[in-house]
C-alpha cells in the first residue's frame, strides 16, 4: 500500500454477504479494507486522545441495530467513532432509521409522503383509533426486518400493544392496482439511484420481502424521475448516506415504507444485474481524501463478489468462534400478536421450519394463518401445511418464523426449533434445559 491508498473500516459484528461485498469492493477499487468485528475491534482514551486498533481513515457503518441483542451499546460503540472519523450512515441517523416510527416522524418533517400511521401504548388509544384504519391493515413492530414482524390483520384479529418485547404500531394497508402484492426498492447512495426493483410478493404471501421469497424485477432504466426525487429526498430525511427505500403505489400517489440502513444487495442484484458496493466504498474512500477511478467502480457495479475477503480476522478471530451456543433443549419465549408465553423448546436441526402446537399458537395469538405447499421435511406426508408468524426469543435473540402448526398434545415440548432459528447457532446436544415448575405455563413477560 502506498501514502495515498486510504484504510476503510467495515464496522460489521456479523457475517453478512453485503459486508463481504464492500470490503471486497474496496480492495479492488485499489484500498485497505479493514473489517471491525467484535473480536478485533478497541477503542481506547489516552493521553493522546482517541485511539482506533485497528486504526482505520474512514468506516462504513453496517450495524444491524434491528436484530443485534444490544442496539443501544452497538449504536454508542459506533458514535464513539463517529467523534473522531468519518463514517458513511452516521449511527444516530441508523438509529433514528430502524425505528419506523422515529423514521415516519422524519419523513413528514420533511413533507415525504407516508401511509396513516398509529402508535398507541396502551389498549385503550389502540382500540379508539383503529376503526380509521379500515377493514384490513398492516401491524407491525417499531423495529424490525425481512418483513417478520408485520401482519396484514382485520377487525376481528385481537391486537395488543407489542409484539414480544418490541411495540408494534398499525399502518394503512395501501391498496395497489397490481394483481400481484409489490413495493418498489430504491437503493440510494450518496444522493443518487444505484438501483431499482420491483418486489412482488410469492404466492400465499402478502410482504413482498426477497427473504420471504418474493420475485423481484428491474426497473432502474424505467423508474419516473419523481419517484426517484423522493426516495433521495426520504433517504436525506433520515439523514444517511446510502438505503434501501421501500415505496408502495396507491390510488393517491407513491408512499414510502420504510429505509432500510442496511438494505440488503443480493435482491437487487438478482433483478438489476448491479451492486451498490462499489458506490458505497468509493463514497467512503472519497469521504476520507482519496481518490476513485470512475470507470472501475462502473466495472464492478457488475459483480457481486461475497468471497471471504483478506481483512477476515486472522487464526483466533475467526467468524465461527462467535457462533453462541444453544442447548438440545432450551427456555424460549415465544410471541403472537396478543401474547407472548416461556415455554422449554427442543432443538431439531434435521427440520427447516420450526414447529408450534396449535394450543400455543392460540394462546399467544399467532397468526395470521397460512397454507404452505413447499416441500415436506423429512419423512413427513405430502400436505397442505398451515403455517403462521410466531417471534422466537432465544438465547438473548429475537427472530420471526414462519411456524408450522400442528397437534402436538401428546408431545414433549409445545415447540420444536427447526434451522429458521437455529441458524447460526451451534448445539450442545449434551445440554438441556432444566424445566423449573410452570414453565410451559408462564404469564405475559413484562417489559
């Protein structure tokens, strides 16, 4: 490396393809790409003032404040930096970003139109408020992500408060024209459009979340120029540097969803053929005094390269060593939408889906439920499956599943994990929960 190559810092606590992308796309922008990770990263205060190891010139911020067990340590860990480097999605505008209320609240400041909208903290604003919102519409939880913690209700469902631990707010469910559910993703970087696409939702589904399986198609070539003036403008709003806005059509104009910090790449990339890495880290390089060929970021716009990049923490520090560990059998809690209950979970690797025992699933108001045609796990018969969103809290976590239900009265354990939860978990068959009297019955857990 020589005086003018500038070390960029990938501030990024877990193993995500986009992290690898960005750090990969600096590299061949001709720069040292730097991952910050837990196990690597120090701040300290000297007698020399601020000290980074390792030291970086400039960090693109990739926290996921949504799903990390600790958002506010995280969020501080990265305006610790932010004091003394330059950092592309400053943390207090990622912050005020994950939050959809705060966000909303940004957005109509800044006159960016937004679906009707209701945050109510208690039972009795919830019920007066809730015949303005009509027949059918959308709740969903203050924080979130992939869509797994919204649900398309109607006046009958029964609504709390909160989802779990996490408020959750109603939304006008906008009607579209499409004969397919789809929303409009804008990637926005630095002021400008670095891609477009259209999600539609997959059949039996109305979010239209690539996660959740949705079809996507590109539109970055076709996309009304107004449109895009307001994903730029929401994205200035909430005041970052690069997202993923989601806007919804309607019969009275183009709302925007949501702006998503940390917006993932490989949907877009599936429908447009382009990358906003390589946007993102010039932007960060360019931030930091050092200079880009233009030609070759349009080059690698190209490509999408989420090989294990150099810059991965050497012998000691691998990504495998920060996997936390579960037991055969675990306390989990598990959330509908009008309670939530501790019940002891048993581990099943051997099975996509987690499964839930209709008693339960009743109990805690999951729902709304679903049929799902894909494929069987194991040795189970070819059926219609009914499936419903159920929160998953375990081991400090928080994750949304699709939870297959069926009677399990006669089984062990009311809930079976399958690898939609265990994902990124090792198990300790060896390790079991020791049911304390009136686990499977606990009450409502206060906040």
């Amino acid at each position: 490396m020589n005086e003018s190559t500038v070390r960029v810092g990938v501030l990024s606590f877990h193993d995500s393809k986009e992290s690898k992308v960005i750090c990969n796309a600096v590299e061949a922008l001709g720069h040292e790409p730097v991952w910050l990770r837990e196990k690597n990263a120090l701040v300290r205060f000297t007698g020399e003032g601020f000290v980074l190891e390792p030291d970086v010139d400039v960090v693109i911020n990739r926290l996921l404040l949504s799903t990390t067990k600790q958002p506010a340590e995280a969020a501080g860990f990265a305006n610790a930096i932010a004091r003394f480097r330059p950092i592309v999605n400053h943390p207090d505008a990622a912050a005020l970003a994950s939050h959809k209320i705060a966000a909303g609240a940004a957005l109509v400041a800044n006159d960016v139109p937004v679906p009707e909208t209701a945050l109510a903290l208690g039972s009795e604003p919830l019920a007066r408020v809730r015949p303005e919102f009509g027949e059918e519409h959308v709740y969903k939880t203050v924080v979130g992500t992939h869509g797994g913690v919204a649900w398309k209700v109607d006046r009958s469902s029964l609504l709390t408060g909160s989802v779990g631990s996490r408020r959750a707010f109603l939304q006008e469910l906008v009607a579209t024209e499409s004969e397919r559910p789809r929303d409009l993703r804008i990637y926005v970087v630095d002021g400008d459009v670095a891609g477009a696409m259209y999600r539609y939702a997959a059949d039996e589904e109305w979010r239209t979340n690539v996660a959740r399986g949705g079809a996507v198609e590109d539109v970055t070539d076709s996309l009304p120029e107004t449109v895009a003036e307001i994903a730029i403008r929401a994205t200035a709003a909430v005041g970052l540097d690069c997202a993923g806005v989601d806007l919804i059509e309607g019969e009275e104009g183009w709302f925007v969803l949501e702006v998503n910090p940390t917006a993932g790449f490989k949907g877009l990339f599936r429908a447009t053929g382009r990358s906003p890495a390589p946007d993102i880290a010039a932007l960060a390089i360019e931030r930091a005094g050092g200079s880009i060929d233009a030609d070759r970021v349009a080059t690698l716009r190209k490509t999408l390269d989420d090989s294990v990049p150099f810059c991965v923490p050497k012998p000691g520090l691998s990504i495998e060593d920060e996997a936390p560990t579960v037991g055969l059998t675990e306390r989990v809690i598990v959330s509908g939408t009008t309670n939530t209950k501790a019940v002891v979970g048993r581990a099943d690797t051997g099975r996509s889906r987690t499964r839930i025992d209709l008693q339960l699933a009743a109990a805690i108001g999951a729902g709304p439920i679903r049929v799902d045609d894909s494929a069987p796990d194991r040795d189970d018969t070819a059926k219609r499956h009914p499936i419903v969103d159920v929160v998953v809290g375990i081991a400090g976590t928080e994750r949304t599943v699709d939870a297959m239900v069926e009677d399990r009265s006669t089984a062990a354990h009311s809930l079976l994990l399958g690898r939609d939860v265990l994902e990124g978990f090792r198990i300790d068959i060896s390790s079991t929960y020791d049911a304390g009297v009136g686990d499977e019955n606990d009450e409502r857990i206060e906040e």
